[in-house]
C-alpha cells in the first residue's frame, strides 16, 4: 500500500485485523533497520483477550500485546509491533505520522463499504418501503381514520385537539363546590350581623362552581391527529431515501457520507415509527377507547347523541340521521423484515 490508496483499492484491502498471528510471512524479530517497512495492519485482540508478541520487544517470543501494529518489508516479510516499541524504533513523530495515516485510510474504508452496504441494499428497501403503503394494514389505518373523521366529525375534532393540546386526555366540565365563595359569604353574613347586632346564623347553603376535570385518556391517541397519515409519511420516507441514494456515489467526503448515511438511520426511525403507529390501530379503536368517546361525547353535550355497540360507536346527528362508525376487522402486525434485512446489511459491513 505504498502511495495513498485510491477507494477501490481500500474496500479491497482489510486494514484492521483481529489475529495478526494468522498472517503469512511473519518473521519473529525485526530486520536491521535498512528498508523502511510500511505499516500494513491494525490489529486489535480487544474481544479475544490474547496477548501477541512484538518483533522490536527485548524477548520477541514473550505476548505482551492487545493492540499494535504490522508493518511490511517490500519483499512482503511482515513482523508485529506495538505502539512503544514504534516510537521508540523508527522515531515518536514519523511513527505518529505512519499511525495516524493508516487510522484515517481505516477509517475511510469503513465508510466506503458502509457506503457500499447502503447502495447494495437500498433498491430492495425503498421498493419495499413503498410497498408498505398500499400494505392492507396501512390502508386499513387510512381509511378507518377517514371513516372516522367523515361519520363522527364532531367528536374526531374534539379528539384531535385533545391529543395535540392534552396529550389525549379527554375534559369536561363538573360543578363542584365553590368553598372560597361560601366562606367570603359566611363572613361577610357575620360581619353584617355584628353591625346590625343581631346573632349571626350560618347559612348552610352551598355554592357551585364550573371546573374542567379529566374525563379519561384516548390510547394511541396519533390515531385522532390529522396531519400525519402513515402513507404520507411512508411516501415523504421513499423520496427521502430516493433522495439519499441518488446523491450517495457522488458523495467524497467524511461529513458528507456521515451526513447521507444519518439521513438513512432517520429515514429508518420514521419508518419504525410509523409502522408502530400503523400497528396501533387495534389500541385506536378498541372497545374502551370507542365507549370512552361516546361517554365523553355525551357528558360535553355535543349535538345529537352517542351511543355504542361492539365495534362500532351510533351517533344520531340533530336532523336525526343515523350515522354509524365501524371499526374495521383488526389484522396482524405490519410486515417488518424487510426493515430488519436492511438493518443487517448495513451492520455486516466489516
Ligand atoms: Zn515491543
């Protein structure tokens, strides 16, 4: 690797190693120092735990390094050293100077092949991506929150401002005792009394005031907001990615790819969450969350009136129509392994 490797020939070449000992060629003591060797590997027995010689220590034969160095003579003679020994040998700065060269080329090879990992795996994702959009349990979620929105519009209003304003916790308004106003009043009656000089009678009775209190918690409450549909958002992910794969080849530097290969992490976070919230439907539309609607419905006073069946929530509008939501059949989980083949891809990338 004499020169700067271009991309290719850094994808092709392993630069860090794991077992230096499995290398072809190595030579237990250094040569004399004639030939400048090149620093070819790095190696790292972090997981495995076992020592390995260096050819520069006092005793070549005695393992005493984790990490270290394999550096290569030109006629591909190889022996290992560690980080003092290299400093030592060849001189602090130039050994620094040929770490931190091979670290960088490490590092850019990492992103090469995740770069690589990304563009292989990407068509598949993003059809299937796209495909998730017309999935049964993605049109399923769309059309039972149309449904929902066209048959009960009062109560879907009320619900959406609820989740946005109160994180889905339903108000009403009780009347509940007003003891401030009734003791202001007891005291004013006995002061009242002291100055006409008569005896002071409490008066027993209670004044009321109107408070806004909890009526319940609407589950899977993203179901009841209306700006962020699931195929909307699946469809805005597809051209994120689209987007990302396209200017992914052309892309050269460090925070480029670093910047291109976060939108992909993101782009797979929105999609997880969508499908989470695609998979919560059965929560949106269970029995209690329709009878809870009804109820609050009914305790606001809304116009008309609500009732519910299994399934199904009746309202009676004031013309008196009949107007009825059905939850639709509950089908399984959405299909998420082409999210996870994804993920694989991009984590085999060594
Ligand atoms: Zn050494």
């Amino acid at each position: 690797m004499d020169g700067f490797p271009t991309d290719d020939d850094l994808v092709r070449q392993k630069i860090e190693i794991e077992d230096p000992l499995l290398l072809d060629s190595l030579l237990q003591r250094a040569r004399p120092l004639q030939e400048m060797p090149v620093l070819e590997h790095l190696y790292n027995r972090g997981s495995s735990g076992k020592k390995v010689p260096c050819a520069y220590c006092r005793d070549p034969k005695f393992p005493n390094h984790l990490k270290g160095y394999v550096l290569r003579y030109s006629d591909g003679a190889r022996v290992l050293i560690g980080n003092r020994c290299g400093e030592h040998h060849f001189g602090q700065q130039a050994f620094k100077k040929m770490v931190e060269t091979i670290v960088a080329q490490n590092d850019r090879r990492s992103l090469l092949i995740r770069r690589r990992a990304v563009l292989t795996a990407m068509p598949e994702f993003k059809r299937k991506t796209l495909a998730a959009v017309s999935s049964p349990q993605v049109q399923a979620y769309g059309r039972a929150r149309r449904q929902f929105h066209s048959t009960l519009p009062q109560v879907a209003a009320a619900a959406t401002y609820a989740v946005a304003a109160m994180g889905g916790a339903l108000m009403h308004t009780v009347q509940v005792r007003n003891l401030d106003a009734e003791s202001e009043r007891e005291e004013r009656r006995e002061r009242e009394a002291q100055k006409a000089g008569k005896p002071y009678v409490p008066l027993r009775q209670p004044i009321y005031k109107d408070e806004e209190q909890p009526f319940g918690t609407l589950k899977a409450g993203d179901f009841f907001m209306s700006s962020d549909a699931p195929e909307r958002q699946l469809a805005h992910i597809v051209g994120r990615l689209e987007e990302i794969h396209q200017q992914l080849p052309a892309l050269s530097t460090k925070n480029e790819m670093v910047a291109a290969f976060r939108g992909v992490r993101d782009c797979l976070q929105a999609l997880k969450s969508v499908l989470d919230q695609v998979d919560r439907l059965p929560s949106a539309l269970s029995q209690d969350n329709l009878e809870l609607m009804a109820a609050w419905a009914s305790a606001r006073k809304l116009p008309g009136r609500y009732a519910t069946k299994p399934g199904a929530v009746e309202h009676v509008n004031t013309e008196g129509a009949l107007l009825i939501f059905t939850a639709p059949p509950m089908l399984g989980a959405t299909d998420r392994q082409f999210v996870q083949d994804f993920e694989n891809a991009l984590i085999a990338t060594q």
